[in-house]
C-alpha cells in the first residue's frame, strides 16, 4: 500500500458527491502539504473523510447485499448481484488509508507535540472507527505499519482478529486522553464535547466487542456508552451546495440506480403487507419508519414493487445521517442479555430503544413490550431473533446490517439476491474485495487473494 500524502479528502468515493466545503469553512489546509498544517485544522477534513467512508458507498453495498435495498441501474445493477471486481473498491480503500488512518495518526501525534492530548484522542477514534470498518468489511487488512513509508513502504496485513485487539487498546487509549483536562476542539460531530466523545468511544468498543462474538465485554463496554438520543454521533447535513445528505446527492445524481423493489426491510415494515413477519402489530404501527425510507408500490398486484424516497426522509438533502447512536447502544445491550438468558434485563433494552423510536417517528406507536409480546414467546431464541430483527430495520442504508448478517450466518433468514451455480445453498457474500491498487502497489497484500464469498476471521 503505497500512501500518498494527496489529501484527497473531497473525492467522496469518485461519485461527484459534492465538495461539502459548508462543513469546513475554517479549515485553511494546502492540500499538497498537510504536514504543515497543525492538528486542529487537520480534524474537520477527517471527519469529513470518515462521514463519506459510512454514508457513502460502502454503505449503499451494505445496503444492497442485506435487502435493503436494490442496485438497478449501471454499474449498480452488477453489484446487486455480487458481480464485483476489486476495482469497485479502489476509492474507499484510498478514502479509508489516505484520507483517515494516515492523517488521523499524523494528526494525533502532532496535537500531543501541541499539548492537546484531548484533540490526539478523538483523532484516534477517528481512526478507529475507520480501520474498525475496514477490518471488518476486508478481513486482514494493514494497521501496525501504517504511515511510516520510510521503515514499511510495504506494510504488512495484519489478522483481523488482532487488528480488533488493537482497536481496543487504541479506544482505551484515546478514552484516557479525551478525559483530561483542556480547551474543546473545534470539530463537526461534538463540537469538543469531551463527554460525548467518550461515551461513542465507549460505544464503539460495544460494537466491535459484538464483532468479535465477546458478548459481555460488549454489554460492560455499552453500560459506558451514549446515553441518550441527545448524544448520537451523527454527520450534519443542511441544505446547501455540497452540504446536503450524502444519499440525496447520489440520488439526485445517479437516479435509479438505487431503488427499493424487493426490499426485505420494506416488506417489515409495510403496514399494508400481511405476513407473521411484519413487524407491525396491536403494540407496533411502522407506518411512519416505513414512509421514513419508502413509497409503497403503485403498480397493481406487485407489493415489492418500492421504491426508496428521493429528495424526503432519510434522503431529504437536510437529513442528519447516524454513524453511532443511543439505539444502537441500548440494541448491543439487549443482545448481550438475551445471549446470556437476562431476559428481562434484554427487556428493558428493547424497550428504551422503543421508546427512542417513538420520539425520532412520532407518527409511528412503539408501546412498551411485556416478555409475553415478543414475537413466538418469551424465550431467549425469539428475543433474539426480535432484536436482531430490529437491528436489521434501525439500521437501514447503514454497513452494521452486513456485519450482523455475517456474525449470526443470516439468522433472521434475509433473501439471498442470487444462487451460485452448483452451490446447494445460496452463498452471501462475506466480505468487500481488496483494491486493485493495493494489490498493484503492495506485495504484501494476502496471495492467493480471497474471493467474495470467502469468511473473514472473525465470522468463521
């Protein structure tokens, strides 16, 4: 992996997604030399690097390969299909290395020569929530020897599961430093917010310690984690030239590429559709999450026939997008007590996401469950199978429903867009594929290569 200091930080994944310049008015960077920039004015760009990484492409393939959504048009119609090539992947690899892991290192250790080890930790989460995505969508990837061409201008692959290691240590690490004492940062997400910054630090850890199938440390970590809906991490998006959600910009842009027919997510939540597997019920009205993301069909005898909102909801051009969240911090806590038989400590979970649910769609009812309304009774397989389920739909157009796809070998039964010929079972695909620069430029990069459908570490 050859890192080249370009700053690239405005490419947004080669898809014309606008400049986004509303974000970082402040920021004064030469972009040929952001060695000579000082640490605060480096944050903003790497922020905004790390917001295309999750609201951008790697999320719209999430997105396609869980049901979610359908590729239809272009290059888009190929990739629904699993119909990839490692050059799909060129722009996010370079957006994940270039623009994030080496400029946030960069950065955090230029803010502790400038004496602000708070601004130096939040870089490092940063990097973490990046090279934590990375790790989990490619596997193996590099980490220890990033950023220092001169001693590893070939660095090494590092094994997923202790990359996952090291991201641990590394959101400890910067845990400590966000909580000493010093000015706030002057930064998109928290605005400085040192109190925030550790509780989605904490929550991060909660997520990967999920990643990783560590289900107590991820329900201890989470008991840290962020505490209200007041407190999500979120990309802010307003309506602007280049400062609108980043889903409206590719939908206005790439129109039809990304629709929802057949998608599994709507026909939960449809209120219209019969099916014991509709989410809707006498404690549940979706109507309002539903139209959140959809249209219902308009074409007579095909209910799957959605289609995804294009200029409203969750693509409205002034939609904040969720990177971490209270919902998902209260979801990580159910799971880790159903899967240790807490039922009624899962309960209570659940139930405070509900309650979230029904502030953020006010339209919708989401009534406090008692054991015995959990879908199939109140056992620990269907309270898991009903948090799982409302992971899958609380995280629409994001990338965490792939990884619970590959984490729990699809127990929620999600579609499977296509059958391998000769395969007895259809096959998901298990991970993203590594560039074709990478693999031109880094002798290290694993031989023989793993194909799409091959199982990362993690998820064997």
């Amino acid at each position: 992996m050859k890192i080249k200091f370009n700053h690239t930080f405005l490419l947004f994944l080669g898809l014309s997604l606008g400049s986004c310049q509303d974000f970082v008015d402040d920021l004064d960077v030469d972009p040929n030399q952001p060695p000579s920039a000082d640490a605060q004015n480096m944050l903003q760009g790497i922020e905004l690097a790390d917001a295309v990484i999750h609201e951008g492409e790697a999320a719209r393939i999430s997105s396609m390969w869980t049901a979610q959504f359908t590729g239809a048009n272009q290059q888009y119609t190929s990739i629904n299909r699993y119909d990839v090539t490692a050059g799909n992947f060129d722009n996010m690899w370079s957006t994940m290395y270039v623009d994030v892991a080496t400029q946030s290192r960069i950065a955090a250790a230029r803010a502790l020569q400038e004496q602000n080890p708070r601004l130096s930790g939040i870089l490092q989460v940063l990097e973490a929530h990046t090279l934590g995505t990375a790790t989990s969508l490619f596997g193996d990837i590099p980490f220890s020897q990033v950023n220092d061409r001169l001693n590893f201008p070939n660095p090494v692959y590092d094994p997923q599961a202790q990359v996952y290691v090291a991201l641990q240590q590394e959101l400890d690490e910067a845990i400590a430093k966000i909580n000493t004492t010093g000015g706030a940062p002057r930064d998109l997400f928290y605005q400085g917010n040192a109190t925030k910054w550790v509780a989605a630090a904490y929550t991060l850890k909660a997520r990967y310690y999920l990643h990783t199938k560590q289900y107590d440390l991820a329900r201890q970590a989470a008991l840290n984690g962020i505490s209200a809906p007041a407190n999500d991490w979120i990309v802010p998006h307003k309506e602007s030239d280049g400062a609108e959600n980043f889903y409206y910009q590719f939908n206005s842009q790439r129109v039809s590429y990304l629709t929802g027919t057949d998608s599994y997510a709507a026909r939960l939540l449809d209120p219209a559709r019969p099916g014991n597997r509709n989410r809707n019920n006498t404690k549940t009205d979706e109507s309002a999450r539903f139209n959140f993301f959809f249209n219902a069909s308009s074409t007579a005898g095909n209910l799957d026939d959605y289609q995804l909102l294009a200029n409203s909801g969750f693509a409205d051009p002034a939609e904040d997008f969720p990177i971490l969240t209270y919902s998902e911090n209260q979801l990580i806590l159910a799971e880790a007590y159903a899967r240790a038989g807490n039922l009624a400590s899962a309960l209570t979970a659940l139930n405070a996401h509900r309650s979230a649910l029904s502030t953020k769609y006010p339209g919708g009812r989401y009534d406090a469950y008692t054991l015995a309304d959990i879908p199939g009774g109140a056992t620990a397989a269907n309270m898991l199978n009903e948090i799982l389920t409302e992971r899958y739909v609380s995280f629409i157009g994001q990338i965490e429903p792939f990884n619970d796809l590959r984490r729990t070998n699809n127990a929620i039964g999600l579609p499977n867009k296509r059958q391998l010929p000769g395969a007895p079972t259809p096959a998901f695909p298990q991970r993203f594929l590594y560039s074709q620069s990478e693999v031109n430029s880094n002798v290290n990069t694993p031989n023989p290569l793993p194909d799409l459908f091959s199982k990362t570490t993690v998820n064997q």
